[in-house]
C-alpha cells in the first residue's frame, strides 16, 4: 500500500515525516555508511602502519560496532514514535541528553561535510587542474542541495547509486586479485601475488602490539555513518522488517567489502611495498594492466566523498527537525515543504558546509586541517554511539517489560554494552597516543562547553514560552 501523502499543516499540528524510502534505498543506505572513503585513501596508511593485521583491526572495529547498531535496532523498534536516537535519548536519558546528542551529531556530519567537500575539490583537480578549488567545493553543495529539496526518495536514490560505484569498485578489485593469486602473477618487482605474503614476512603482526594498535587509530575514520540508518528510521516503509534486515547484514558487509579487499591487496602487493600517501586500490589495478586505473578509482574516492556529503545533507537536516520538534533548535527548522522535506534545515545545513569552501579559498596547505578535522569527528561520532548505548542501558532498566517482548533483542545485551563502552575508552586512550589526534581531543572539550552554554539559553527560552501559556 502507497504512503498517504502529507497531511497539510494546520496551526498547532505536528509536521510528519513520510515514509519514502523502500528496502533497496534502506540496505544500500547501509552499504554506504558502512564503507567510508578511508577505506578507498586510507588503507595505505593503515597496512604501513599494522601490517596484514589491519584485517583484524577492521574485524574487530566492525564486530563492535555491529552491537551498537542493534542496539539502536532494537531501541528504534520498541516504540515507533522514535524517529532517530535524539527521540530516544531524550526520552531514556533526559532532554538534557537529547540535546547534546542531537547538536552533536549535527556538528559530526558539518565537520565530516566540510571534509568530504574539501576533498571532492582535490580529486577534480585531477580532471580539471587550472580551475580554483573553491568552484567545485560549492558546485557540490549546489548540486546536492537541489536533488535532497526534491523528495526524500531522491536523497535514497542519490545513495543507492554512490553505494553501487563503491559496491562495484571493490568488487573489481577482489575479482582483479583472486585472479592474479590464481595464476600466480609476477609484479615488475619480481614479487609473486600469493595468499603467503600475508604471512611470510614477519608474521601478520610484523610491528608487533603498537603497530597493531596504531592501526585502531585511522580505521575507526572509516567507519564514521555506519549509524546513518538510524536517522532514516522516520522515511523508511515497514521498518520492522527493512531496518532488521539493513542492520543484521553489517557483518557480511565488513567481511566482504572490508576484509576480501584488504586480503585481495596483501595477497597482491607485499604489506612494506603498500605505499602510505597512495591509495592500494589504485597500486593493485596499474599491476594488473589497467592504465585507466587511477581515473576510475579517483572517480570513486570522488563519489564516495559525495555520497558521504550527500549523507550529511540529509542527516544534519533531519537533525535540525528534530531538534525543532523537542523545542531545542529554533522552529523555522520544523518547517516541511510540499515534498515533505524539511527544507530549512536543508538550507542551513548547506550554508555550513560553504566553510568548506571558504576554507580552501583561506588556507592553501589542508592536509594537516584535513587531518584534525576528521579526527575531531570521529571522536564525536563514538560520543554518538556511547550515547546509543547509554540509552539502550536506560531502556533496559525502565522499560524491562519492552525488552521482553521484542522481536529484535540486541544479542549479548547488557553484557556487550559495557565491553562496546570499554572499547571506545580503549580507541580514545590510542587518539592521545599520537601528537596530531591528541590536539584534536583537546578541541572535543570545547564543543561540549559551547553546548552547555547553549543548552542553558534554551531552558530559559523554553520558561519564558510555558509562562506565555
């Protein structure tokens, strides 16, 4: 049956989000936040630094975080006026908790966005180097924000097709690398591709413990917006089947597109001929023959960045509604067009990523910007997920009787909790190992103080508005 449209917005009502997005957008929604553009820029550094351990490393990033996302499964099923984890952290953990949840994760995807536009400009550069870097960085923002004013479907069919370039890239690349372990294949260097170069030089911890957990610290990036399903839990048609079945597929997913290509490279190149600052995806596909190879997979670095802007778009703006909705974001942004799209907050959030631009234009050298950036992001993002959990243990003790009779119970339950909390001090205590994500732990504090301060203005706007009444 056909969603009804949306009822038109007469005074004092509520606006709606509709339910748009089918099985196909949901799954592949999921596919795209579990592969991150770190994957694809990123893994070189990560196998310099961990070796042929870097497999165990994404395992074990992946399997965590596997639990935090049914964890939020089973919150978001429980009570269906749970539009996102802002509704029920507010509801278990107290406004307070929704408030810096629901900022937070805006602020996440603001930062992440301005990274992905960043980075969309360079690789542009690669097909048209003359041009100045702030064109294309506001060229994207434009682009994205007139498809997601359309409909919400188009935002899901956006996704499904960045989602399908990634899916298919590597997909190509594992093929491309079974194949030349198949038939033994000689690199120019005289190296043989063979499953033994995961092992046969120095073992697959060559590095040692540090090296190993050095590798924690860059492959948690690329894990940032595997939670993304959560926040189209509002637009998804019969979440009680399509969100199950997008959340339970992230360990296939991780073992697939994490995993088999991380294999299909060492098995490939030797682990210490992995270059740092180059992409191994690019490296493995030259070896094969393919000249083409640097231009296809920098227009997947690109489509993938796009995909993950694309992602913030829409997240940060259903943010921006929700927070609208509990009275802790000005009302203007509660506003849905006739497409049922919160077109304000899209605006708004828009305009935020034009620092992006504004950035390339200030400052010529991004790299090390580039770096702290994402650093600052992804330790917010796991402030996101500690939050998740947090409210699954709420909801565990409040609501015992819910639990019970769920259809979707997070397996392990309390117990995985506290070992998923345990992890991410573990993660954090890496970050301050390193001297360039340490000064961006330094910054995290100050966000949460900035929030605080906030949060004590919109009590006291929210007084002022009860005495009114």
């Amino acid at each position: 049956m056909k969603d009804a449209p949306l009822a038109p917005q007469a005074d004092g009502d509520e606006p709606e989000l509709k339910r748009s997005l089918s099985n196909r957008h949901i799954q592949l929604i999921a596919i795209g936040g579990a592969i991150g553009t770190g994957l694809f820029m990123g893994s070189g550094k990560t196998i310099s630094l961990a070796g042929p351990s870097i497999i165990f490393v994404y395992m074990i990033i992946g399997f965590m975080l596997f639990f935090v996302m049914r964890a939020m499964g089973e919150l978001l099923l429980s009570n269906l006026n749970y539009k996102s984890f802002i509704d029920f952290s507010t509801d278990l953990l107290g406004p307070m908790a929704g408030y810096f949840t629901g900022w937070t994760y805006w602020f996440c995807w603001i930062v992440t966005g301005i990274a992905d536009v960043i980075a969309i400009s360079g690789y542009t550069q690669f097909w048209f180097p003359d041009i100045p870097l702030w064109m294309p960085a506001i060229g994207c923002v434009a682009v994205l924000l007139s498809l997601n004013l359309l409909t919400v479907k188009m935002f899901g069919e956006l996704e499904f097709w960045f989602a399908m370039i990634k899916i298919i890239a590597i997909c190509g690349l594992v093929c491309t690398g079974l194949y030349m372990v198949v038939t033994s294949f000689q690199s120019p260097t005289g190296n043989t591709a063979s499953l033994t170069n995961l092992w046969n030089d120095g073992g697959m911890f060559p590095h040692g413990l540090m090296g190993f957990f050095a590798g924690f610290q860059i492959a948690v990036f690329a894990f940032v917006g595997i939670e993304l399903v959560g926040t189209t839990a509002a637009e998804t048609k019969n979440p009680e089947r399509n969100l199950p079945r997008a959340i339970n597929s992230i360990p296939l997913r991780i073992i697939m597109f994490y995993v088999f290509a991380l294999i299909a490279i060492l098995a490939v190149t030797p682990w210490r001929d992995v270059v740092a600052n180059k992409s191994p995806f690019v490296e493995l596909f030259m070896l094969a023959g393919l000249p083409a190879a640097a231009a296809i997979i920098n227009f997947v670095v690109l489509t993938s960045a796009a995909s993950s802007a694309n992602s913030g778009v829409f997240s940060t703006s259903r943010m921006l509604f929700g927070l609208a909705v509990e009275g802790d974001a000005p009302r203007k942004f509660m506003h849905l067009s006739k497409q049922a799209v919160p077109s304000n907050g899209l605006i708004f959030s828009c305009i935020c990523l034009l620092a992006g631009a504004l950035v390339i234009y200030l400052v010529p050298n991004l790299m090390e910007a580039f770096t702290l950036i994402t650093t600052v992001s992804a330790t917010l993002f796991m402030f996101v997920w500690t939050m998740i959990l947090l409210s699954y243990l709420a909801y565990r003790k409040k609501s015992a009787h819910l639990h019970r009779a769920s259809n979707y119970k997070m397996p392990g339950g309390k117990v995985m909790v506290w070992v998923c909390l345990g992890f991410f001090v573990f993660i954090l205590a890496l970050l301050a190992l390193e001297n360039d994500t340490r000064q961006a732990l330094y910054m995290v504090p100050v966000w949460f103080a900035v929030l605080g301060l906030a949060y004590r203005s919109v009590l006291r706007n929210k007084s002022r508005v009860k005495q009114a009444e």
